[in-house]
C-alpha cells in the first residue's frame, strides 16, 4: 500500500532566521539572564518549503534526507553543540536551560525530518523488498520520539502561542502516519483528526496568504482520515474515496482504493456470461470485475468528455492487467495439465473470452466518445467558429479502429455458433464502415480526387442501405442503439457530398461557392457561339430557342478545308512554283527563318506587334490558300510576320529610310537584341558563323525535317559566310525591299467590313481562334486592348487597318504625340 504524505521543506540558506514579533535590536540571550524575546518558529512553512528545494518536488527522498544531515551539521557547529569530539560520540539534547537562540528548535525538527524521510525512501523501495517495511516502522518511531521531543522544548515561555500549536500538530501527524502503518486505524484516526483540527484553527488565524499553505495540510489529510474510518467500520468512506479520486486524480488514492477493492473482491467468486457461469480465481481478474461494476456510477459523475474518457483508460488499463494474469495463468497450466478434447470450451477458456470481449466493448465505448469529441471540433472547424483544425482523417482511424474490433468479436472463441452474437456485430461493422467510407471521402475531396471520394461515397450510401432500419437485437449491443440512429443523417451528409464531388469533377475546382459565383447566367450569344461556356439560358426550352442567328452572319470561309489540316502528312502536292511570284519580300529565307527560331523558345505575353504578325499571316494565310500547303512555304511565312512586329511592312509606298551606311541604324537596340539572340541560338558550334549543319540542327528541335534542297536555298540568300553582320544586313534589305504586304492586310481585313466601315468583334474573334494559326484567348484580348471598340462590340476597321500598316516613323511620331 502507497500512501502519499505530504510533508513541507525547509529552506537551504543556512542563515535562514525565524521571524520574531517582539525582538529587541541590541539584546542578547544570556544564561544568566531571562530571555528578553518570543521565537515565533513557522514549523510548517519551514518544512514545505526546504522539501520543495531539496529533492521532493521530484519524490527524491534520498537527497532531502542528506540535506538534512548537512544541515544538522552545520546548526550543531553555529550554536556550538556537538555531540561529542574527535575522540568518541556524546549524545546532547536540547532542553529548556540550554534553549538560548531560536536555531535550537531547528535540531529536533530537522532530526524528525531526517528519520521521516529515510522512512518514506524505505517505503519505496519496500514494493520489492517486503522486510524492509520492518525499518521503515523503526525510522518512523525515531521519527515520532523527534517530534514529541519538538513538542516538549516548544512548551517552553520563550515560544509563541503559533510556535506551540504547529508543534503539536506536527507531533499528530507524525504518530498518526506511525500508527496508519502499522495499520492502527482508530490510533491512527485520532491523531489525524488532532492534527487536521489545528491546522485549521491555525488557518482561520492567518492572512490570506499564509492560509493557503495551511488548508492544503487539512485536505492532504483527507484521504487518510476516510480510508482509516471505512477500515473501521463506515461503509460510506468507500465512495468517499472514489469521489476524492475524481476530483483529485491524486496517485496515492489508487492503492487506497485498489486495497479496499481487493477486501470486496475476496466474496467475488463467479461470473455469469449469456448464460453460463465460470469461477473466478485470480484476485486481479475480481478486483477489475468490481471496478466494471462501478462504470456506470463513475461516468454518471462525469462532467465532462475529458473526464469519461479518463474513467475508460483507468477501466482499460485494469482489464489488461486482468488478462494479462488469466493468460499467464493458463499457460502455466498447459505446461502441468494435458488438455482432454472436449466439445465445449473450457470454463477459464471462456472467462477470457469474456475479458476479451469487455476488453473491445470498452474501448469501442471510449472511441465513440472521442468520436463526438471529433464531431464538434470537426464542425465547429467547417463553419470558422474556432481555429482548431480538425481533419476528417481523425474519424477514420476511430472508426477503422471499430471496424477492427468488431471483426475481432466475430472471431471470439465460444461465440461462433452464436448467430444472435454474430448477426449483430455484422450489423455494427456496416454501421462503423459507412462512417469510416464518408471520412474517407472527405480526405480525398481534400486531396482533390474527385473520382475517388465519389467511389467511398457510393460505397458508404450502400453500407447505409444495409443497415438502415434494423435494429440490434441482443442485449450486449442495445447501447450502440445510437449509433445506428445517426444514419439518417449520414444520408443526408452522403447526398449532399456525392453532389459536392460531382460538380468539383466536372470544374476541377475545390471551392465549388467561388466557382459558381463566377459564372454568367444571362448571355445574348446564340449556343452555337458558346459551347465551352455553360450559361444558364431558357429560352432554349421556349418556342423560339437562342441557338443560332438566323439568318447567319457572312463569315470568311478558309481557303484550306478541315481536310488539309487533318491528312497533311499523307498528300503529295502538285508543283505549284511556276505559278508563284518569285519575290524576296514574301519572307523565304535565312531571315524568316531566324525570326521564325527567335519566337519560339520564349512565351512572353503578346505585344502589339506580335498581334499585327499573327493577324497578318492569318489573312495572308487566307488569301494565298494553296500556296502555303507547300513545304517550302513554312519558313517563309515567318518574316512576314516578323517585318509586322517590327513595325515596317514594306509597301511601295511606306518604305523604311535608312540612315547612312550603318545598318545598325535600322533598328532599334531592342530589334537589335532580339536578331543577336536568334543568332546564337542557331549557331550550334559556336563558330560565328551559320552553317548548314547549324540550320538542320535548329529544323531538328522544331521538330520538322529540312531537305538538304531546301538548306541550300536559305544560305543562297547570302552573298557569302553568315555572320551576324551579315544577317543584320539581310533583314535590312527585306526591309527596304519591295514587298506589297499592306495590300494583303488591307484586304483581308476589308473582307470582314459589313459596310458601314466597321467590323463585328464577335466574327473576328472566333476567325482569330477557329481558323490558321489559332490565337487564345489572352491574346485575342490583348490584342482587342488596342483596338478602337464602341459599344455595339463593332471595331473601326479603318482605324485597325492605319495601325497595322503604319511605318516605324509614323509609330514613333503616334507614341511621341
């Protein structure tokens, strides 16, 4: 048995002084004199509070006992009273004639400390070491003749009135912990009780700061004083102790109550399970057995889930034990006893099943505890009303923890045939995995795997078909009635989260409020013009439903069918080089070439220009038809779309100027930059100057395969070796030249023009994205920035048409301006 004292330490600093009320500065205590000063010694705080520096705030009893030998020693040699010399020991106590300093009523207390401590160390190790219980009585009797030797010298005039009474109690309470040992419990009891009533009176004398110290003496001695009347004879301690143990949760109590159960247990001798009744011979079985008896009163008390959830891991933690010992127990009779075959299952055979089976009752009952636990905090997450995150992974492992219990209930020995037994459980295992799947669920929408969540959520809505409306017929499972009435509502969640899945499947967004909230409902486009965009339009369900405009509006038709595009790579063109103009300005060559190589690695967000260049080419595009489907005519599209960027489209009548020799006048810094960069990138080996090796390698990473005709064609631009000097006076020439390129533009926008000069913005859009080179829709935008739109969406087309066949001098003077 493990009773916890609570004792107090005294303070380390050996100058330590007791407080007077009536010192006299200047006056000695002389033999000769009468003491001119009360000693006013507060036993108790004394005690607590060298207990706490020296070793017992962590239940080291060795180290506060040495301590108390050190400080013995020091006392003795500053009042100058040892106990014997060098030579042999002479035994000296304090009496009354000698008591000349305050410091002489530390001795006996220190002394009482010293023994009470060595008798406490005792009482640890005396758990494996039964005999040394018989010292440890033998120090606490040292311990007692201390204090009532304390008690004797603070009778004296020098000492207070307080002085006198802490004596005293201190005295109780040491021979009630003696005689609470040697199990003297009506001895024991009157001290206590001595003890107790002095501290009180003392606390009601204090200031409010000293009471606290006091008070926590009397209910420290509580405990002891209840469990020393139920031993002799008042039934209602036991509960006593039970409500302390609660409240308190203090470990001390735990061998209290463990001794009284054990008294009880002692008429605890069979147990009766569905109908059969086993003995019951092992004491740790029968003191868990009446600890389960008391479950219910116990968690009756509970205030709140924290408390229940404690009451589960105390019961827990004592059925294991239970099992542990039956277990061990049954090996050891296997090694002695051969087993004889018998149809039925051995009587301590099924008393273990029985263990086993409240072992996973009791620990299904606390998670469903935690369970609401986790749906509070869980909910209260999802609405923002605390911060405390809760993830739905927490309710999958309580409920895969459920599922793994009930599957080890349906494999219990002695329950096969049992089709009640069985019947339920199933039933409980489809309630728990209909749980668990709705979790599961929720842990992949979390993870955005929509089609995985829909899965458990189907899986889950199917458990729910199982189970729902059946009810628990056996008595053992009737508790979990509850459970199954919560399906009802996991439908709902179900529904409501097969929904949810869905929509974020088909929008692949997470936040589905945010993504509805962004679509339109009201549209003027007609659904032939919206097919990627849900609107939410009734007029399709009316008698005249928006589907498209009729009649429709003209619309440029491609030169190229859809059959071109799609069977490119499997026709074989006719020669069609007789009937095409051979100008340099149509952008065949190593300069379009370049341009075509500069564009590609980079994705920078579309400019002015590089609209111009893509509309140009998509009109040109338009225009020339057949002649691009030829192989050749790839690369040479490329620096027509690049003069476009530039600026310049070298029309007869807007020729760009130059300035003198210097080509680098041309372009600008920009332009310049830009050329230099296309040239490093196609000059492989680094050599200067641009080779066939160095183009057909650049053809490779486009992934387009260059014959070596048309390899000599581009290099035949050039008068001689391609360095950069040499390409930059290249580009120059392209544009300078000759080249009617506005005129291709011109009319291509023309053909969109519904006659009153203007162009429809939604036509041209959809052109833009449908047909050639087809633009997004960040760059159909970007390029709609700047043009002149009015509010009917009609976009100026003369406008257009000046700003995409302006000059680089006529930009310049447009920007200045």
């Amino acid at each position: 048995m493990k009773i916890e004292v609570n004792m107090t330490e005294t303070k380390s600093n050996d100058s330590e002084t007791i407080t007077t009320t009536q010192q006299q500065s200047g006056a000695k205590n002389d033999s000769s004199k009468g003491p001119e000063s009360i000693y006013t010694v507060p036993l108790l705080k004394l005690i607590k509070e060298a207990q706490q520096q020296h070793g017992l705030r962590h239940g080291d009893y060795q180290r506060y006992r040495t301590y108390c030998s050190s400080r013995l020693h020091r006392l003795r040699k500053v009042l100058h009273f040892p106990q014997g010399d060098r030579k042999g020991f002479k035994k000296r106590e304090v009496t009354l004639d000698n008591l000349k300093d305050e410091k002489f009523v530390y001795l006996p207390l220190i002394q009482a400390e010293r023994a009470w401590a060595y008798a406490m160390q005792l009482k640890q190790e005396s758990n494996t070491e039964p005999r040394k219980k018989f010292h440890l009585v033998a120090r606490l009797r040292k311990a007692v003749s201390h204090t009532i030797h304390l008690e004797y010298i603070c009778q004296s005039p020098l000492c207070d009135a307080r002085t006198k009474l802490e004596a005293q109690a201190y005295s109780a309470w040491m021979q009630g912990t003696l005689f609470f040992e040697l199990q003297e419990w009506k001895q024991a009891s009157e001290k206590l009780v001595l003890s107790q009533t002095i501290y009180e009176k003392l606390a009601s004398a204090l200031n409010e700061d000293e009471q606290i110290l006091y008070k926590q003496r009397v209910e420290e001695l509580n405990p002891n004083l209840r469990y020393c009347a139920y031993n002799i004879g008042d039934s209602s301690a036991q509960q006593d102790l039970l409500n302390m143990r609660s409240k308190g949760g203090k470990s001390e109590l735990d061998a209290l109550i463990a001794q009284t159960r054990e008294k009880q247990a002692a008429s605890l001798l069979e147990v009766t399970w569905r109908g059969r009744t086993v003995p019951v011979r092992l004491e740790k079985i029968r003191v868990f057995l009446l600890a389960y008896q008391g479950l219910d009163a116990s968690l009756g008390k509970a205030n709140d889930c924290d408390a229940k959830l404690s009451a589960y891991e105390t019961i827990l933690l004592d059925c294991k034990e239970a099992i542990q010992s039956l277990k061990e127990d049954l090996a050891a009779v296997a090694k002695t006893k051969v087993d004889l075959q018998s149809s039925q299952l051995g009587s301590q055979q099924y008393l273990l099943s029985y263990l086993t089976f409240l072992r996973a009752t009791l620990t299904i009952d606390r998670n469903l505890v935690m369970v609401d636990v986790f749906q509070k905090n869980f909910a209260a997450y999802q609405s923002g009303e605390s911060k405390k995150v809760a993830k739905p992974q927490e309710g999958v492992k309580l409920y895969e923890a459920m599922v793994q219990l009930s599957g080890e209930l349906q494999q219990l020995q002695g329950m096969e045939n049992d089709k009640k037994f069985q019947n339920d459980l199933e039933l409980l295992t489809k309630v728990f995995k209909a749980f668990r799947c709705y979790y599961m669920a929720l842990t992949c929408q979390g993870n955005r795997q929509w089609a995985e969540a829909l899965a458990l959520y189907q899986r889950a809505e199917t458990y729910i078909n199982q189970s729902e409306g059946k009810k628990l017929g056996d008595s053992e499972f009737t508790k979990y009635s509850r459970v199954g009435q919560d399906l009802a509502h996991l439908r709902s969640l179900v529904n409501s989260g097969k929904c949810a899945a869905h929509a974020q499947n088909i929008l692949g967004v997470e936040d589905i409020n945010a993504a509805m909230s962004g679509l339109s409902v009201r549209s003027k486009k007609s659904l032939c013009l919206r097919l990627d965009e849900f609107v939410e339009d009734v007029s399709l369900t009316s008698a005249t439903p928006n589907v498209i405009k009729l009649p429709p509006t003209m619309a440029p038709v491609p030169c190229k069918p859809l059959f071109f595009d799609l069977a490119l790579n499997h026709i074989s063109f006719p020669s069609l080089a007789e009937n095409m103009e051979n100008k340099k300005s149509t952008g065949a060559g190593i300069t379009g070439f370049v341009k075509v190589r500069l564009s590609r690695p980079q994705t920078p967000t579309p400019k002015m220009g590089d609209v111009e260049k893509k509309k140009k080419k998509k009109k040109k595009e338009e225009e020339t038809a057949p002649a691009e489907a030829a192989p050749a005519a790839a690369p040479a599209a490329a620096p027509a779309a690049s003069s476009t960027k530039s600026g310049s489209t070298g029309g007869s009548k807007k020729q760009a100027a130059r300035s003198g020799s210097n080509v680098f006048s041309m372009f600008s810094q920009k332009q310049v930059a830009e050329f230099k960069e296309g040239f490093q990138l196609m000059d492989r080996d680094k050599d200067g100057i641009l080779g066939k090796n160095d183009l057909r390698a650049t053809y490779d990473e486009l992934g387009r395969i260059a014959s070596e005709k048309e390899l000599d064609e581009m290099l035949k631009d050039a008068p001689g070796p391609i360095n950069f000097t040499a390409l930059l006076m290249m580009f120059a020439e392209r544009q300078s030249g000759g080249a009617d390129e506005d005129e291709v533009v011109i009319a291509a926008f023309k053909s969109f023009d519904d006659g009153t000069g203007h162009i429809d913005g939604e036509n041209l859009r959809h052109a833009l994205m449908t047909w050639g080179e087809k633009f997004t829709t960040k760059e159909v935008d970007d390029a709609y920035a700047e043009m002149t739109i009015d509010n009917n969406n009609r976009i100026d087309c003369n406008a257009l048409i000046q700003m995409l066949t302006s000059s680089p001098a006529e930009e310049t003077e447009g920007e200045a301006a």
